[in-house]
C-alpha cells in the first residue's frame, strides 16, 4: 500500500498530528490530511495519506 501503510499500523493518526507542520511538509502531508484519515477507516486512512502525499510529489516534480 505505500509508506504510510506500516506507520498507520505502528503510530496512530493522533501520533502524527503531533507532529509540527514541518515534519508533516516533509512527508508531504498537511493537517487537513490528518483530519480527513481521521475520519475513516484505519486501512483507508493508510491509502488516503499516501494518495495525498503522491499527488503532491507529482505536482512538485512538474
């Protein structure tokens, strides 16, 4: 499933949102990202991070 896949298995979404907005920038993700994993399953969460975090490589890389 991706990266994210093994770090929502060992730490919880309220571990990363401890996290300050630059570390979570260097992961390629934001707050409202964790908002939104947040708000569904722990399985879809772990796709939904990485989806977020592959998009915005993409348009970076562009």
């Amino acid at each position: 499933m991706g990266i994210f896949s093994n770090i929502i298995r060992r730490r919880s979404i309220s571990a990363l949102s401890s996290l300050d907005n630059s570390r979570l920038s260097d992961l390629g993700l934001n707050r409202y990202d964790l908002f939104d994993a947040g708000r569904i399953a722990p399985k879809n969460a772990a796709g939904l991070l990485n989806q977020r975090r592959s998009e915005r490589a993409y348009f970076w890389l562009r």
